[in-house]
C-alpha cells in the first residue's frame, strides 16, 4: 500500500535525511520525500498498518530533522 503524506521541510537536504530515516524504518518498503512539492509517499510492506508505521517514521525523521513536520 502507498499513501502520499504534505511535510514541511527547509531544504533539499533536510528532505534527504527524511527520506533515508523513513526508508530505514520497520514496515516500510520504500519511501520518497520530495522537497520542491513538499509531500512524502512511502510504500508499506504487506500486512503492515501505515498508522502504527507512520508514527515511528515521524520519530525517525524528527531525529535526524528536529524541525520537520510529517502531516498524518
């Protein structure tokens, strides 16, 4: 299952470090973070409940990004 996700972020690097901490997250298959239309899509892994999931993304990102913002 994919689902689209509107962030906040500062800069392009900032989304990178988003992307890399969201891929590396349990349940996730893929996940893409575009900065010039500031939106998250991640892909979760069969079975995998995108909430539960979602909110370890968030913390995931919050670590490497303190000020980023993932709307749910």
């Amino acid at each position: 299952m994919k689902k689209s996700y509107k962030i906040e972020v500062d800069c392009a690097n900032c989304a990178n470090l988003m992307e890399e901490a969201a891929r590396k997250t349990a349940g996730v298959q893929a996940a893409t973070v575009n900065f010039m239309t500031q939106k998250m899509i991640v892909e979760f892994e069969e079975g995998q409940a995108p909430a539960g999931v979602m909110q370890n993304v968030v913390k995931a990102c919050k670590k490497v990004e303190p000020d980023c913002e993932i709307y749910l």
